[in-house]
C-alpha cells in the first residue's frame, strides 16, 4: 500500500500557491478512499520572478496568501498534510534561494510559513518539512534551520548525479558498477550522512520527499545522470530501510520531466520515445525487487511525527552527566565552558568541553551553536575523527562569529559525540544558556571648528568612534539647515574597529557662499559595511554661519585737496543678509596712523545681495599740516559689532594758496577837512 502522495505547487501567482483546484481534486479523492493515506505538498513561498523576497516572508507579508491555502488544505480533506515548504531552496535554480549569507532570512520565512498555518487551521495536524537539496553545505543547513519547534521532518533531496565527474565519459545506457560505486561512497553516502547527523541532533526523522535516477540524455555537461544504474537504486533503498538511520518517509520522483528522465515504472521506451515508459530496465527490476522484500511500509511513525528519543540521546543542560551504550562505550562531555559570558552580536563566542571515554575508541565530536529557545542551529563544528584513550580527557574547543543578523537571546552550545560512522549518537549535553547581547557603539566627540563662520569659509569635524567588537564600519559627517535640509555631507572611507578601542575621525566642509546666513547642524552617522544599519550616531552640533559683507576700497573725490577745502569718500556695501549696518568713514594720515576726523552714518538698512553707494563729505581742518592721508572704511552691524575693515584709499593734501596770516591794521588817515 503507497500511504504518501506528493504534490507541487505552480509557482505562478499567488492564486495558483493558494490552490489550484484540478491539480489537487484526484488527490482528495484517492486520499479519502484510504485514512491512512496522507499528501505531501511541495509549497511556493512566493510566485517567481515579480519581486516578492525572503525578508517581506520573513516580515509576515505573505501570511494572509498561506492561511487561505491552511483553509483549502483542511477542506478538501488533507489534514495531516506534510508541507515542503520552499524545497530545494539551497539551489540556486529557485526563487527562494537566498544568497551567500542571508541562509537566516529562509528560517525567518520558513517560521512565518508555519505560524500562519497553525494559526489558520490549528487542529490539523499538518506538518512541515524541512527540505534543502542533499549538496547543501554544513554552514547553510545550519543557518537556514528554522528552529526546532517549526519542523517536523529534516529532508533531502537527491538524483543520480555525479557532479564531481565520476560518471564523465560513462555509456549513453548508463555507467558500470565501479563508477556507480565510487559516486556513492564520495558523493552520496557523505550527504546522507551529513542529514542523519543533523536530524539526530535535532531529534527528528529524516525525509528523502525526492529522488530518483539521473539520465545521460536531458543533463547535459558532463553529461552527469549515471543513467540506467541499479547500484544506486539498491544503495538508496538499503540505506532507507535501515533503521538506524530513521527514515521516515521517501518519494521516489517517478516521472520523465522534461529536466530528467528519471520513470521507472511502465513498460520499456520503444526507441525515440519518452512518455510513460522506462528507459532503465535494470533499475526498475533492482527497484521492485528490493520494495518487495521490505514488503508493506510502517507509515504510523511518520503520521504520529517523531519517536520519544532515548536515554542517549538526552541529558540534563547545566551538568555533566553520563549517557551508556550498553553494546560499546560510556562517554562523558562536559557542559561547554562559553567565554565571554556574554558575546556580543557580530562578535565571538569560544566554547570549550572536554571529552572522555571509558574505553579506547574514535569518535567524531560536534560542537553545535543554537538558539536557546527554539533549538534553531547557528554554526556547527565538526572535529576529524579523533582517537580516545581510555579514560583520558580530551580538550575540545571552537571560536563561532556569532552572525551579525543573529538577534540577541539566550543560545547555549551543545557537545554531541558520534560514533566514527556518524550512526551512533553517544553523548549530546548542552551548556548553560548564555546571554548573546547587542553590540555597542558610541560616537561622541563631535566637535566643530570654528562653530561660527561667514559664508565661502571651511570648516573642519572631528569625532570619536567606539565598537564593542571588531567591525568595519562606515562614519559620515552630514551638514544640513535647522528644518533637517541637507546641505552636504562627507561619507569617509571604511574603518575597521578594534574592540572597545575608540578610533579618530575626521573631514572638513568648504561652505558655500551661497548659503543663507543662519543656524546649522552637523550630524555622525556611522553605518555597517553594507549601509544597511546605522550603529551609531551624534546629532545636531550647532554651526552658525555670518552674512557676508563687503565694503570696497573707499574712493576720494578728489584725491588731492587743499586744507581748509572739501572732498567726498564713497564705498560701496553689500550684505548676503537683509540687514541693518552703519558705514564710518576715517581720515588718516599716514605717517603717524593718527585718525584725525571720522565721519559715522546713521544706521541703513541694506537688502540681501543688493549693494549701496555710501558717500560722506569732508571739510579738511586749517589746522592739519600737509601730506599723503588715507581715508579707511569700518562696516559695523546695528550694534556697532565690527563687520568689515577696508584701508588705503590714498588722499593727498596740499597748502592753501592763500594760507598766510593777515594782522590786523590800525591807521590814521587824514583827509582834508577832518580826521578818519
């Protein structure tokens, strides 16, 4: 009796992930005929290539299109449904891979997916399989893992192909038992493993929703399919019965798609034909032979979910205990010593334990970072095969970067001992729970020069930056008007912090004189290597910038005057600033430096980059001697605060043609008949 159907979603549009009715009604109808039959579903997260992303999933964006599909599921019958929820996501063939580094935004999407089905239809049973492809690399099977809790089933999925070339140059029919041989023990046999491991850390079973044979005809480049190959097909059916590996469900991919010619069940392709027929007759005979034998599949284990695990694969997480294997070994692990106590996002954790077997062996030790909370997996270290001693202690330590996207909580770090073949599971014990904090960050300091300028000066900043942890960060200097308006900015090159050492910077802004007189700011903002996060940041540093003001070289009307006569001094003014200033006037003479007359204006009020003539007019004083006078120009400001200094307009003066004293006359004069 087949108990598992398998179904995948269109990719399309959100109406076609929702459901797509005729796709599915066979399905309920050949579940309803059998309780015990169950669908597995291959889910989109998203329909392809119209901008939907990892994040806006992660964010719940998505969550209203998958409670409509948790609502069909249950009314058309399929409660108890596993979901494959984003299969295959760590192929770049996908629309949901993520990219190099952003593994966590999947297990963000992944954990949106199954709230938003659990809330929906909360009684249904229905299930979620984790399912990347089997090449996937240690470090993103970890990173993508959504969290314990989230996850029902750790799959795989896996086809006959040999990218490493064991199959290059094989026959069209397909390649021999030694090439099939070698691509098992190198390639294959390694992935499974590889998920066996991580589902017992996890405590959970393992899946293979896909698999099947490769062809040497649709794949091409090598080409890589090992074609017609029984070897594969009994390797993978041995290792799926074998119980130690738990297996709980598998689909073999029965089907010549038009990437894959994999089918082998129906009669045998008559030359030039792929439809509903086999091209491997040796694998489907291998295939039937084997099912058979193994007669009818178990499916309550995988339709109750996960077995209770056993004394050894437990044990307490705030002491060392013991775990025994009765058939071979007792091995203590000690709850990992974690420094420092509290790591810091983007920083490092070192976790150290030790490691003793009572009898003389080779054991395989894990050191796994999760998430206190959910068990989700952040890194995990595997040590090469290691010889014990008996009764000797070995010293087992690992440095994790703690992700920068790893959000602060408590994670502990767990100390699994595997048996050399990776099947026997003898000690997992976890550390006490410790807190992973936010960074900080400081920028102060921030100091400007001159905090006060006229318009067309510089001006230069300077600051302190400090991180908790070593980091590249981007600082830079922002200069904007009172209502936030950003005037210019200095975005200086990366630094790279040194933990809790605080590091110079600084720039200078050359201000225009086109900017308005008025009250400014400048701003740090000091951003990530990427410019996606601000990590720090020092506001609103005041800057004030002056009018500028402009007073010409006075001009002297004449310039050469005799003393005791008149000349006029003009000056021409301006002011980027409407504004009221007072224009003085000054005779000097330029030998001693002595101001011998000033001439002070009233107070005038000037427009805003629109310049005056001023004019004063001079009486030279008797009393002044001869020589080169000059008349200066002071521009003052309404409250007689100095603005602007002009010297050297050149006057010369000259004596007076007619500068003689005249004494007085006392005279008689007579004149003929009287006196005068």
């Amino acid at each position: 009796e087949v108990g598992l159907g398998q179904s995948h979603q269109p990719k399309e549009n959100w109406s076609k992930i929702e459901w797509e009715g005729w796709q599915y009604l066979p399905w309920a109808n050949w579940v309803r005929a059998n309780p015990a039959r169950r669908l597995n579903l291959s889910v989109s997260p998203f329909p392809e290539n119209q901008g939907y992303s990892l994040e806006a999933c992660a964010s719940g964006a998505y969550d209203s299109h998958y409670k409509i599909l948790a609502n069909r599921i249950v009314a058309n019958g399929f409660e108890g449904a596993i979901l494959r929820f984003g299969w295959e996501f760590s192929g770049n063939w996908m629309p949901w891979y993520p990219a190099a580094g952003k593994a966590s935004t999947f297990a963000g999407c992944f954990r949106s997916f199954v709230k938003a089905v659990r809330a929906a239809e909360p009684g249904a049973n229905i299930q979620f399989d984790y399912n990347p492809f089997f090449d996937v690399s240690q470090a993103v099977l970890a990173a993508a893992y959504p969290g314990d809790e989230y996850v029902d089933y750790i799959g795989l999925d896996l086809y006959d192909t040999s990218y490493p070339g064991y199959y290059k140059g094989c026959p069209i029919a397909g390649c021999d038992s030694t090439a099939a041989t070698n691509n098992w023990n190198n390639n294959q046999l390694p992935a499974l493993k590889k998920f066996v491991a991580f589902a017992k850390l996890h405590n959970k079973p393992v899946s293979i929703p896909e698999w099947g044979l490769g062809d040497r005809i649709r794949i091409k480049d090598d080409p890589k399919g090992g074609g017609d190959n029984p070897v594969f097909i009994r390797n993978m059916l041995k290792f799926i019965q074998d119980p130690s590996n738990r297996v709980a469900y598998h689909s073999y991919f029965d089907v010549n798609a038009r990437d894959n010619y994999a089918q082998i069940s129906g009669p045998l392709c008559p030359p030039g034909s792929t439809t509903s027929c086999t091209l491997y007759p040796k694998s489907a005979a291998a295939y039937l032979e084997l099912i058979t034998a193994a007669g009818a599949q178990d499916i309550d284990f995988w339709k109750s979910g996960p077995t209770t695990p056993t004394s050894t694969e437990t044990s307490t997480s705030t002491s060392t205990s013991t775990s025994t294997d009765t058939n071979t070994n007792t091995v203590v692990a000690t709850s990992a010593v974690i420094t420092p106590a509290s790591p810091y996002v983007g920083g490092e954790v070192n976790a150290a334990t030790e490691v003793t077997a009572t009898k003389a062996d080779s054991l395989i030790v894990q050191l796994v970072f999760k998430n206190h909370t959910d068990s989700g997996v952040i890194e995990m270290k595997q040590f090469p095969l290691k010889s014990f001693a008996a009764g000797k202690p070995e010293n087992m330590a690992n440095t994790f970067l703690i992700p920068s996207s790893l959000s602060a909580g408590a994670y502990r770090v767990d100390t699994a001992v595997y048996s050399a073949d990776l099947k026997k599971l003898y000690k997992l014990q976890s550390s006490s729970p410790f807190s992973v904090i936010d960074p900080v960050y400081v920028a102060d300091g921030l100091s400007v020069t001159p905090s006060t300028l006229i318009a067309g000066g510089a001006v230069t900043v300077d600051a302190s930056i400090t991180s908790s942890i070593k980091e590249s960060l981007i600082p830079e200097f922002v200069l904007h008007n009172d209502q936030g308006i950003v005037i210019a900015n200095k975005k200086l090159t990366a630094i790279s912090t040194v933990a809790g050492i605080a590091q110079h910077v600084a720039s200078a802004f050359d201000i225009p004189e086109s900017l308005a007189p008025g009250a400014y700011a400048i701003d740090l903002i000091v951003r990530n290597a990427d410019e996606t996060k601000v990590r720090a940041e020092t506001r609103n540093v005041p800057l004030a910038v002056k009018p500028i003001h402009k007073a010409s070289t006075a001009v002297v009307n004449p310039s050469s005057v005799e003393i005791g006569a008149s000349f006029q001094a003009s000056t021409f003014v301006s002011s980027s600033a409407d504004e009221s200033m007072v224009v003085e006037f000054a005779l000097r003479n330029v030998a001693t430096g002595a101001v011998v007359e000033k001439k002070t204006q009233s107070p005038q009020n000037f427009i805003a980059n629109q310049g005056e003539l001023v004019t004063a007019l001079f009486n030279v004083p008797l009393v002044l001697e001869p020589g080169n006078y000059a008349i200066d120009t002071t521009l003052f400001s309404a409250s007689m605060e100095v603005l602007v200094q002009q010297n050297g307009a050149a006057l010369s003066l000259i004596p007076a043609l007619y500068s003689a004293s005249v004494p007085a006359l006392t005279a008689s004069v007579v004149i003929a008949g009287g006196q005068v």
